[in-house]
C-alpha cells in the first residue's frame, strides 16, 4: 500500500495533467494487466501512459477495499451495539417484571395478613 500511495503522490502533477477519464484509466490498467511484459517493452509511444494508468487503477481500488472493509467494520460494531442493547433492554425489563412481582406478592401477604388481624379484632370469640 505504502508503495503504490508513494508511486502515485509522485505521479499526481502529471495524473492532475493528463485529465483521464475513469473508463480510459480502467481500460489501459486492464490491458497492463492483460499484456505480457514484451508486449509492453515494445509500445515505445503510451507504455508509460499505460503504466500511470495502472498506477491510479491500483491505487483507487485499494481505496476502495479499504473503504468497503471500514464500511463493513461500522456496520459490524451498529449491529453488534444494537444487539447488546437489545439484550440488556431485554434483561432489565425482565428484571423489572422479577420485582414488580415480588412486590406484588408481599402486598397480597400483607394486606392477608391485615385481613387475618381484622377478622381477629371484629370477631366475635374474643371477650
């Protein structure tokens, strides 16, 4: 990576210059890629053009993996955050659910126990 970003820093006054479109930079990085070293030796006339063009095709599709994997980093960490918020929303509200009804079922003991004590006070078997 540390190559290819310095080869094109070094190229840029000239890429800046030529005002290639990204079809002609695609087409000329392909037929590099395509041809075989002799069949470049011998194109006196564009081989450097064919090579700047495959310079600033390499470059920007590394860019773009590295833009892709750091799109796809993000994406992991919001679902990954989503889902642990998710999860502990789901055990606090449980929780919540555990109290509320052990609450619940001491009310119910005491206000027995108080019906139990006022049957007790209203009843008849004390003197």
């Amino acid at each position: 990576m540390e190559c290819l970003k310095a080869l094109f820093r070094k190229l840029e006054p000239i890429i800046d210059y030529l005002h290639l479109a990204p079809e002609v930079i695609s087409y000329y990085a392909q037929f590099l890629i395509k041809s075989q070293i002799f069949q470049i030796s011998r194109r006196e006339d564009n081989k450097y053009l064919l090579l700047i063009a495959f310079v600033i095709h390499q470059y920007y599709r590394l860019n773009d993996v590295l833009v892709e994997i750091l799109i796809q980093a993000s994406q992991t960490s919001i679902n990954t955050s989503a889902r642990e918020h998710k999860e502990s929303f789901y055990e606090a509200r449980r929780s919540m659910h555990q109290i509320i009804s052990n609450v619940s079922k001491s009310m119910i003991n005491h206000i027995s126990t108080l019906q139990k004590i006022e049957e007790v006070i209203h009843g008849h078997e004390l003197t």
